[in-house]
C-alpha cells in the first residue's frame, strides 16, 4: 500500500508540474493530502505548506522536499509524461515530495500510537530552482528551536540502494555577474574618435581568466565561468555597446568576497584605460551547502539501520543548492539518494528531458528519514 501511494502520488506531481512560485495546484495537492492524513499544516507563502505533527518531548527535527519543476520540454514516453507544455520535473522534486508525504504517514502512525517524542516539521518547499524558496520560507516562519533540518535529493549518477554525501562543503555557491560596456561610437575611418567597448570587453576577458591563477588559493575548487559576450553593431563601427555574463561556483565565500572585489577593481581599472563606462552588477545566489559535521555523522549513523550503502565522496558538487539556507535556522544535513537503474533505462541526468526513476527507491528515501528521526528519538 506504501508503494502504491508513492507511486499515485509521485506520478500525479509529474503528470502536473509548475514552475518556482507558480505551484498553486502542487500547493492545493500536498494539502488534500495532508487533510487525508489528518495532519495540521499552515502555508506562510503563496505557495509551498510546513505541516507539522507533535511529540511528547521538547526536541523538533525538520525534513524537507523542493515542490517546484523546470521550464524543459518532456521526452519521455511513460503513460505519466507530464501534461504541461515545456514544463517538467526533472530534477526529482515530484519525487522528494511524494516521499515526504509518505514519511509524514509513518509519523503520523507514531503519532497515533503514542510512540512519537520528537515534534516533526514537514517541508514542502517552493522555488528551489529560482528565487532561493528556501530563503524565502525561514523568513516568513518561525520554526523555533530545531536540533537539526534533513533533506534528501535523487540522484541518476549513482545506482539504486546507495546515499552520497560527505562532511562540510557538499554543493558550491552560485552567484552570477553581468558587465555593461557603454562605449563611444565612430566610423572606422575615423576610430580613434571613439572609445571601444570591444577594447573594453577584451580586457574584461582577459582579466577574468587570469582571477582563480593570480588571487584565489590553489588548494581550494572555484570556478568563474564566462558564459555570453557580446560587443558591437555593425562591420565598419567602432563598438559603442558591450555585454558579459557568467557564474561564480565557490565553497568558500571568503573566496567569493575576493572574486567580487577583484571583478569590481577590473570594471575601474577598465573605465580608466579604454574611457568606456561599465556597469556591473551581481545576483545573488544561493550559498554552499555545508553540513554540519553531528547532523552528517547522526545521518551517516541513520543509514547503518537501513539497507543503503553509504558512499562518503572526496569532492562536493559545484552545481548549487538552496538547502544551504536551512543552516540559518539550525544544524543541517543533506544527502543524495541513488536513483541510477539501467535495466529501466533509467540514465539520464538531472535537468534533461527524459530523466526518470522508479518510485520503489523512494521507500529506501523514507527509510533514512524514520531512522534519522529514530536517532533523535534516543537522543531526547
């Protein structure tokens, strides 16, 4: 029956996904849910519920599922495809929220029994993808004390029955950056009258591929990525606009201050050698993931009740994370769920059009989940 509800309810959230801060009808599902179980919940956003259920003892643990999917056009064949043009859940939210809500039924049997000591909150977070949900939610609610936030993620890279993390760093900050170039015009007959963003935007380049080998430790893993340039209006002008974007992955952000600083020291020293304007300006992402070394060793001790394999990895993923945020509001932990099965075919990757799993996996998801809360239970 379990696997049944994980099934129903995961393949329902695929067949129907919405975009970050778009999740009304999600929303409205979790929430039918939720009423089914009988389990109290509020919702501070426009999206996204916290349910929670109440133990006899004064510790609380949070867990948390992402409710929100991507704007990528389905490939796959299955009879649950999604049914929302250019939208799709490809990164395994309808996954971690199918599993959370199956974790909230087991609880909610403690609960009923008198078994329960630990007050659990459940998570259903929106906008992971963009706009930084999680940021958003731990300012509009107050938790209080928690002794310790968990969060699972699928993961395709690695086979089925096994969980990866590793202590401190496990996803890199994200942080994007944008030049402006505002130039002078002249024909090139005439080309020293004007005042060239393409002049400019090579020196800008130039600065930047010299930033991780001149100013940032050789020990530590940052990456500054150039992704689009452009410069220019027509063959025989002097370029009078120009534009460059890119993203900054660090696990440091001592290092991502001295990123910033040294792009802000490229856009002076540029105004003054080329006598163009620049404009730079920086979104801010999400932080590192970093957890907490006794939330990581009481998730690692969960996983020895459970039939996972636990592999500990030498480096952190430099694609970001917006449960980084969580480890405002308490100790964290988060970890990858294997979800690889290529007699299924299931192969690809997070973010492309055909990604898939089989939804058994999800139980193992929620098998971690009882024993880290077991951990807690002994602990209160």
């Amino acid at each position: 029956m379990e696997l049944q509800f994980l099934t129903e309810t995961r393949r329902h959230l695929h067949q129907h996904p919405e975009l970050s801060m778009e999740e009304f009808n999600t929303t409205a599902f979790i929430k039918s849910r939720l009423d089914a179980l009988h389990i109290s919940y509020e919702c501070p956003l426009p999206t996204g519920v916290i349910a929670k259920i109440e133990g006899s003892g004064s510790t609380a643990v949070g867990f948390r599922a992402d409710i929100d999917a991507l704007p990528i056009l389905e490939e796959n064949t299955c009879d649950y495809k999604s049914t929302v043009d250019h939208v799709m859940h490809a990164c395994g939210h309808d996954g971690h929220t199918a599993m959370l809500l199956g974790f909230a039924g087991r609880v909610k049997q403690l609960a009923d029994s008198g078994r329960l000591n630990t007050t659990v909150y459940f998570i259903f977070q929106p906008s992971e993808e963009t706009m930084a949900g999680a940021n958003q939610l731990i300012s509009a609610y107050d938790f209080g004390p928690l002794a310790g936030i968990y969060g699972l993620h699928m993961m395709p890279d690695n086979e089925e029955g096994t969980i990866l993390s590793k202590p401190g760093p496990l996803t890199a900050s994200a942080t994007e950056y944008r030049f402006f170039i505002s130039g002078t015009s002249a024909h090139v007959a005439n080309k020293e009258q004007g005042q060239s963003a393409g002049e400019a935007l090579a020196f800008i380049l130039n600065q930047l591929s010299q930033l991780q080998h001149y100013h940032l430790p050789g020990l530590r893993q940052n990456i500054v990525h150039i992704g689009k340039f452009s410069a220019g209006e027509a063959i025989n002008t002097v370029p009078s606009t120009g534009y460059l974007e890119g993203t900054i992955r660090t696990f440091d952000m001592a290092n991502l201050a001295v990123v910033k600083e040294q792009m802000a020291r490229i856009r002076t020293a540029c105004e003054t050698l080329t006598g163009v304007s620049v404009e730079l300006k920086f979104a801010e992402g999400y932080p590192p993931t970093i957890n907490d070394e006794a939330a990581y060793q009481l998730m690692q001790q969960a996983a020895g009740a459970t039939d996972l394999t636990w592999i500990e990895k030498d480096d952190p993923y430099l694609f970001g994370e917006d449960f980084a945020f969580y480890s405002g509001a308490a100790p964290t932990a988060f970890a990858f769920l294997g979800c690889r099965n290529e007699a299924k075919g299931f192969v690809t990757g997070l973010h492309t059009a055909t990604f898939n799993f089989d939804e058994a996996i999800l139980l193992k998801g929620i098998d971690l989940f009882e024993a880290i809360l077991q951990q807690h239970e002994v602990q209160s």
